[in-house]
C-alpha cells in the first residue's frame, strides 16, 4: 500500500479501468453537451443573419420601379381583384395619389381607383400586394371611365364613398387619412361625376409620361423609361432615364428634383442638367436592388454637378 505521503507517486499510478471507463463517458458527454450548444448557438447567429439579411433587402426594397407594381398580384380582404396598370401622380409635388387597378373578370375588366393610403403592405414571397378593403366596397367606388379626368369634385365624391378625410385637408397625412369623413349620403354610382376642366387637374398618368422625350440644359437625350416609386410614402423618388432613344443605352436615374417640367403637349421633359451629366450619372441596372450605397453615390454625384 502507498503512503498518501506521497502523492505524486500516486497520481502516476495507472488508474483503474472502471474508473477509465468512467472518465471516458464524463468527457465524451461533456464533449456532446458543448457540441449541442454550439450547434445552438451556430444556427441562432444563422438565423440572426438571415433575418438581418432579409431585413435590409426588405428596406432596400422600399424603392420599386411602376413596372414591377404592375407586377403584383392585388387581395382585398376577402379576395384576389386584380391588378396595378398605372399611378396617378401630382405633377407639382410627385406624390402618387392613386394607384388604378383593372378588375379582370372580376368586374368584368372595369377599372378602379385604390388610394394608397389603403395599401396594407407588400409580400414578395408571393408577388402580392394586401389592400385594406373588401371587394363589395371597390365594388362600390365610382369607376375612373366615368370621371373621364380626375377632378377635385371627383376626388371629394371619392374620399366621401370610403369616408375618408381627403389628403388636401390640413388635418390629412401626406396620402389621406382614415379619419371618418363628416356623414353624407351613399354615392350612387350610376350617377355620372361631371368633371372640371383638365387644365385644374394636376393628377397625370404614369403611363402617359413613359416614353416622354428628355430635353436637358443643351438638347434632347434618350427617354423617360419609367419611374420609381418610393413605397414607405408613395413619392416618385427618380426616374429612369435612357439615355438612347431607339435602340437601349446606358440607364440612369434622374431625383424627380432635377425635373423642372413637363410638356404635355409635347410630350417632354425638361431637367436642369446637361446632356453630359445625364449621361455621365451612376449607372443603373434595373434587375439590382437601389442599396443605401447606391443613393449616397447618386446624392454625391448629383450634389457636385449642383456645385
């Protein structure tokens, strides 16, 4: 028998197999308690990134061209009616008051206004875009043939059908306000809304202006090709601009700010820029998302022609 006197012999003496095996199950169960944790804490910063990651793509995706609006399925509440064909925009202060949405077979192809304030959001997963309203109340709203042209009278008949406070009011948001409107009769809409003249009328297609010729500080280049649309506050944030007229050329993207008119009579649009500084602008390519990296280059770009 060894003395415990000492101890270092002791410890260098081979331990029995039991306790081997022993010591063996304790390190390979503490080896799979900190494999299983760490497995753990892998996929937990996986799918931190993964939200991260969709996260920003989903801010980034805050900009999107009318095309790809047009691109979406649309639900009310209670049903699929159809789908974006264009915007109705104020050509004083580019913010799209409407979207117009063709009912397909629904209601037998008739168009429809949609105001976005009741836009409820975008999926992309699925290509759809949610709409704060059953379909018997889009049923129900005057359809834009028989406007011919939106008018204020139209737009105030409108806003009193859905029992909102209009959007020119001072107590309405930028895009109208679902406060109730005061009490008024139900709209009858196989009452035609007589129209004022369109010269009072500030709401222009977006449609109508794809396609429309640019006329820089010193001569024409290329063509509106569509416009892009800023969803957190439904404003034309730029358009596209290709710098080619007949056969496609470099696409750039022009802030609606430089835009100093639009003629349309001539189907035109003059911007504070030369032509070599339209065609010297950041490229853009359609099918990439606007990054915050790509608006900063823009900004400083646009910001040291200004200078």
């Amino acid at each position: 028998m060894i003395a415990l006197k000492d101890p270092l012999r002791y410890l260098a003496l081979p331990l029995d197999v039991e306790d081997m095996e022993k010591n063996r199950l304790s390190r390979d169960k503490g080896f799979c308690q900190w494999n299983a944790t760490m497995r753990i804490e892998i996929n937990n910063f996986v799918s931190i990134r993964c939200n991260q990651k969709r996260n920003m793509e989903r801010s980034m995706k805050q900009f999107r061209r009318v095309r790809d609006i047009s691109a979406l399925t649309l639900y009310a509440s209670d049903g699929q009616i159809g789908s974006v064909v264009e915007l109705y925009f104020d050509d004083q202060n580019w913010k799209v008051r409407y979207l117009i949405i063709n009912t397909g077979g629904w209601l037998s192809g008739r168009n429809v206004l949609i105001a976005p304030i009741a836009v409820a959001g975008i999926d992309d997963a699925d290509a759809s875009m949610r709409i704060n309203l059953r379909k018997d109340q889009i049923e129900q709203a005057p359809p834009i043939e028989k406007a011919k042209t939106v008018s204020r009278r139209y737009e105030e008949a409108y806003y009193k059908h859905f029992r909102w406070a209009p959007y020119w009011q001072p107590v309405a948001t930028v895009l109208g306000n679902p406060i109730l409107h005061p009490e008024t009769p139900a709209m009858n809409v196989d009452e035609p809304v007589l129209p004022e003249s369109p010269e009072k009328s500030h709401l222009r297609s977006s449609e109508e202006v794809t396609g429309y010729g640019i006329h820089a500080q010193d001569g024409e280049i290329g063509h509106i090709e569509d416009l892009v649309i800023d969803q957190e506050d439904w404003i034309v944030r730029y358009a596209e601009v290709d710098t080619r007229n007949w056969l496609p050329g470099k696409k750039v993207l022009v802030p609606t700010g430089r835009i100093q008119q639009i003629d349309w009579q001539s189907q035109s649009v003059a911007m504070s820029l030369t032509r070599h500084a339209i065609q010297s602008a950041p490229a853009y390519d359609p099918s990439m998302l606007i990054t915050p990296d790509y608006e900063i280059e823009l900004f400083k770009y646009y910001g040291k022609v200004a200078a």
